[in-house]
C-alpha cells in the first residue's frame, strides 16, 4: 500500500475509524440509557429493574465473547476488506433489530447477535489500519481505529443519550444503525483491497493452545471490568450519588469519553515504545482512577473528573493489550486481534454483572468504583505475572524485543 496518496491512506483510516464510531454507540449508549430502558421494557425504573436493564450490555458483552474466536477462525483466509464489509452488514442488521424488539427477552437476543462481528471487526480492521500506516507504527494504526470509540464517547454518545431521552430508546438504536450503513458506504469507497486478514483456520486456533494468549486475554478480562463496573451505571451513578438532573449524564459520558480520547493516543504511542512499563503503569493508573472516583463522586467535580481519569486510563491500556496479544499469537494475528476484543467484552459482561450484584445487594451505586478497584488490582498482579512467564522463558531479553513487528 506504499502508492497510497497520503489523502487516501487518512480517509481510509477514517472510514475504518467510523466503523468503530458506530461500535462505540451501540455498545456505550446503553449505559446513558438504562432507566428508559428499564422503564419501557421492563414498566418502571427502579434500582432492581435498572440493575436488570444493565443484562442488555452483558448479552451484547457475550456477543462479541462468542463471536471474536469464531468469526476469526472461519473468516481467516477471507480478505480484509471484504471481511470489513461483511461484519458492517452484520452490524446494520443487528442494530436493526435490537430497535425493533417486542420483548424485553428479544431485546437480549438481539443484542446478544449484535455483538458476534464486534471482535473480528477491531480485529480486521486493526490489521488493515496497521498495514495502511507501515511498519514500526502498529500501535498507533491500532490506536487509530480504536479512536472511533473516542468519538462516539465525546460526541455521538451523548447526542445520542439525549435524543433517546426526548424520543426514545428504539429510535437512538435505529439512528445508529444509520451510521452503520454509512460506515459501509464509506470503508467500500476508500479501503483499498489487502490479502487474507489471518492465516489458515488451523494457524487461527493452533493460536488458542498457547498458556500465554490465555494469560493476557485473562488479564484484560478481569482487570478492565472495573471500568464497565462504573461506567455500565453511570446515569443512576450520576442522579443518585451525585445529586444531578439526568441531563447532565450526557455530560459526564463527555468526560469519560474525552477521558478515553487523551488515553488511547497515549497508550498507542506508549506500546511502541515499552510494552511492558505502558501496561503496568496502565493498569496502576487504572486502579487510582477508581479510587478517586469512589472517594470524590459525591461532588460534580469529583463526577466530572473521575469520568475522565477512568476513560483514560481504561483505553491506554486497550492498544498496549492489542499489541500484548499479537505479540504472544504469532502467525496468527487476525486471532491475537480479535481476542483483544473479546477480553475486553468479557471484562464489559463481568463488570456490568459485577455493578448489578453489588447495587442488587445494597451496597449501592459507589461501590462500583470499589468493585473496580478490586479487579484492577488483580489485573495488575496478572500483567506482571505474564511479563516474568516471558524473561523465564528468554533470559536476557528485554521484554519489548519479544514484540514482533506486524506484516501486512
């Protein structure tokens, strides 16, 4: 792709990024949307029948558990942007009929099926935006498509949140649906074609016997899901401990996602550097962030910047646990890739599970932030833990020097 005019490589960069613009609202809106979702699926908007709604990003969480192997073992010999293509079909439909759903159980299913193209779309087109920026800037190229989650939290999220306040929860599902479609449009006009996203199907799961792929993807799993803890929760978060209107949870979705903005470019440019210090210090900044939040809640400012801290922190670790994953998956990116997703998804569905069972149980809307403290720590523990695997198994070698360099 060395003969792409710069104005191409960015707006196909662009488009891959809008893909995941649409990702992130589909996954994130329904955090700034539980209490109407409660209330129209469910009849009221209690803390139990909130606490229940939050199910909804658990199934679409276990969508992309499910999906992100799967779909990166039987599209392995597929090439990129025609996989590209395929899952933003998937997505459109998906979305199409997460709106559309009679029942609250249909609802789940939906977004259950919503979900499976989630993983193997970061995947793919991670490797293409990697491929699109050339060798030595994988982290960043990751990190660019990844800041489509960036926008959708600072802008398309709460435009979004509002409208399906004023107009309804169905009808913000079926506007992004439209951005969906649009993202399609987009990656057919500019992406240019690029071989097989991965190796063969048994390269892709020969990946899954490896101690170390299971390691990280644990890491990730567990020690992310005090972001979602909170985040999954963050409107009653907002109006019950803070004390504020519901319009202002728009606003704090702004700060967690201008949180997430900072963090992402940093952590991109940090996994090209030092692997091995941008994860642990990701993960510790991970675990001050939630404390902050938990102490400083009470007060808007404490609201407004503890959202910011824990966006950021949690995304400067999402292109440092990509680039972890296809470090210990070699000859199998497109797998490495995807399980990224997945992990984080796994972290999504165990973290909004998590804040369900501690508010369901009393402790109440804080205690999130306490919960994400917990499984931080042990994300921290298990970071470290895959790093002395590493120097035990090549003795001498810096721990960044066992990063291959991706190729396209």
């Amino acid at each position: 792709m060395d003969d792409l005019t710069r104005r191409r490589r960015w707006a196909a960069l662009l488009a891959l990024a809008l893909g995941s613009v649409a990702i992130g609202l589909t996954e994130f809106v329904p955090a700034g949307l539980l209490p109407e979702i409660a209330r129209s699926v469910l009849g009221n908007a209690e803390p139990d029948s909130v606490a229940r709604a939050g199910w909804m990003i658990t199934a679409y969480a276990l969508g992309v558990v499910v999906g992100a192997p799967v779909l990166a073992t039987v599209t392995a010999r597929m090439r990129r942007k025609r996989l590209v293509l395929g899952l933003l079909v998937l997505f459109v439909l998906g979305t199409v009929a997460s709106a559309v759903a009679a029942t609250f159980g249909w609802v789940l299913v939906a977004r259950f099926a919503a979900g499976l193209p989630h993983g193997a779309y970061f995947g793919a087109a991670g490797l293409l935006a990697a491929t699109l920026m050339g060798p030595g800037s994988e982290g960043r190229g990751f990190a660019v498509v990844l800041s489509g989650l960036t926008v959708a939290n600072v802008a398309g999220v709460p435009v979004i949140t509002r409208l399906g306040q004023a107009a309804g929860w169905r009808t913000a599902y079926l506007i992004i649906a439209g951005v969906f479609l649009l993202a399609l449009i987009a990656v057919a006009a500019t992406v240019p074609d690029a071989p097989a996203a991965g190796g063969s199907p048994a390269d892709e799961l020969r990946t899954l016997r490896r101690p170390q792929v299971w390691l990280v993807a644990a890491t990730a799993s567990i020690g992310i899901a005090g972001f979602f803890a909170v985040d999954s929760y963050l409107a009653p978060i907002t109006t019950s401990v803070t004390g504020l209107s519901p319009g202002a949870v728009p606003w704090a979705l702004v700060a967690v996602g201008l949180g997430m903005t900072a963090g992402n470019f940093l952590g991109g440019w940090q996994a090209d550097r030092n692997l091995q210090r941008a994860m642990v210090a990701g993960f510790a900044a991970v675990i001050a962030a939630n404390v902050y939040f938990g102490l400083m809640v009470g007060s808007a400012f404490g609201l407004f910047t503890g959202a910011f801290l824990i966006g950021g922190t949690i995304l400067f670790l999402g292109p440092v646990l990509q680039a972890r994953l296809i470090a210990v998956a070699p000859g199998a990116q497109l797998m490495g890739a995807a399980l990224n997703q997945s992990a984080f998804n796994t972290a999504n569905s165990l973290g909004a599970a998590l804040g369900s069972v501690v508010i369901s149980v009393g402790l109440g809307y804080r205690a999130t932030a306490w919960a994400g403290v917990v499984v931080s720590a042990i994300g921290l523990a298990l970071a470290v833990v895959g790093f002395a695997v590493d120097r035990r198994r090549r003795p001498g070698k810096p721990t960044e020097d066992l990063v291959p360099c991706l190729k396209p």
